[in-house]
C-alpha cells in the first residue's frame, strides 16, 4: 500500500468520523454560557458559474455536537435566513447563488449575542485546466500540473475522473509546495475508454473567524471547484 493511499484512507477515516460521532443537538437545549463553534464554507464552482455557501454549528469546539438552530437562534447569509438542510454532510445549512458572490454570515446565537463572520471570492486560492489537458492513458502514468501557485500551509487538492456511476484516479493531497499529481493505471482500474469527467477541487481552510463566540473558535473554509469532459485511450 502507497504512502498517498495510506493517506487517503486515513482521511476519509476521520472525516467519517468526525461526522458520525457529533450527534444532533437543538440548539434550545444548550445552556448559555455554552461557547459554539462556527463552521462556514463557500464553494465557487466555475463551470457552472455559482456560489455554495453552507454553515454549521457544534457545541465548544470542532467536536461538538452539531446544532440543529432552534428558538432563538438562526443563521443568515447575505440576509437569507438559512433553513436546515441535511445531516448527510457535516454542514446542516445552505444557500446557492448564480455567479461569484461575498459571503456574509450572521450567526445569532440568542437575542443579545450576534456574531459577523465573511468569505470573500478573492480569499479564494484559483484553480484552472492546463491547455492541454485533454485526455488520459488507461496504460501510461499522467501528470497533472496546475498552472497556479504550489500548495499553500492550509490547502489542498482533490482530483478524480469520473464515468457513469464508476470513479477512478482519487486523489486527496496537501502536501505544501506540490505543483502537480500522477495518474496511473492502478487508480483507473474501474474506467474504460470514453468519454469522462475531470474533477478537481483547490480548498483553503483558515482556522480563525472575524467573530467568535468566547473560546469556542471556527474556522472558514473556500474552495475552488472546475470540471472538465475528457477523453481516455488504451
């Protein structure tokens, strides 16, 4: 086993983890001098031209339980107030906009405590296809090279091909400094030759908020996602 598949094995572990061992919590239940952790994500997707927004809320640090926002507490974004969504990701709200916007959060936590927090589009680490980028061998390694700056302390990049219901060519790394990632065959086993799509996604995760509620801390996470349809040959 690889040292990039150890990786990524121990990745999904966690983040499965982390998701499955915060249980839901109304937030009516949490006394008051409890301190929450905000969480709130912004994804532009550049091939279909749209924002993302998504926030979450858990009780005195990362691992807390998540917050299902009741009585006196909501969260809004850009003025929408956000409705609860879905246990399925670690994120329970959501908005969607058309094009590239700023993100503003307000989180109130009851009716004397409300907290400012923003994501802005150019806190956002770019992410593009190469020129060239047009196909993959199904027999030879591929290297994919980003045009953009190396990886930065706080980011990083997931890359997969995809073709009907089957995937292939995962790749989740954060390794500072990295400028591009191999593909070969062993991670394109389940692929045939066709049509596919490429997927990647640049992320950047800052561990401090505008506003936090006393110890409790956030963080904000950006991500830049781009699809692309390519060929792969023999």
């Amino acid at each position: 086993m690889t040292r990039s598949m150890n990786f990524r094995i121990l990745l999904m572990l966690s983040v499965f983890a982390s998701i499955s061992s915060c249980k839901k919590t109304d937030s009516s239940d949490v006394e008051e001098e409890v301190p929450i952790f905000q969480d709130y994500f912004v994804r532009y997707d550049k091939t279909s031209d749209t924002t993302v927004a998504m926030a979450t809320f858990k009780t005195n640090d990362f691992s807390g339980d998540r917050l299902i926002l009741t009585g006196q507490s909501s969260v809004s974004c850009n003025n929408e107030i956000g409705e609860y969504n879905s246990n399925v990701t670690n994120y329970f709200y959501r908005w969607e906009s058309d094009g590239y916007v700023d993100c503003s959060f307000e989180y109130t936590k009851d009716a004397s405590r409300i907290y400012y927090n923003t994501i802005g589009y150019e806190e956002r680490s770019e992410i593009s296809f190469p020129d060239e980028i047009a196909s993959f061998s199904l027999s030879e390694t591929t290297t994919y090279a980003w045009e953009e700056s190396p990886l930065q302390p706080g980011e990083s990049i997931t890359f997969f091909l995809s073709q009907g219901q089957n995937s292939g060519s995962v790749i989740y790394n954060a390794q500072v400094g990295l400028e591009g990632v191999e593909i070969g065959p062993s991670s394109m086993s389940s692929l045939s030759a066709g049509q596919a799509t490429l997927h990647v996604s640049r992320c950047v995760v800052f561990e401090e908020l505008d506003q936090e509620d006393d110890s409790a801390g956030g963080r904000r996470v950006i991500e830049v996602k781009i699809t692309k349809e390519v060929l792969l040959v023999d």
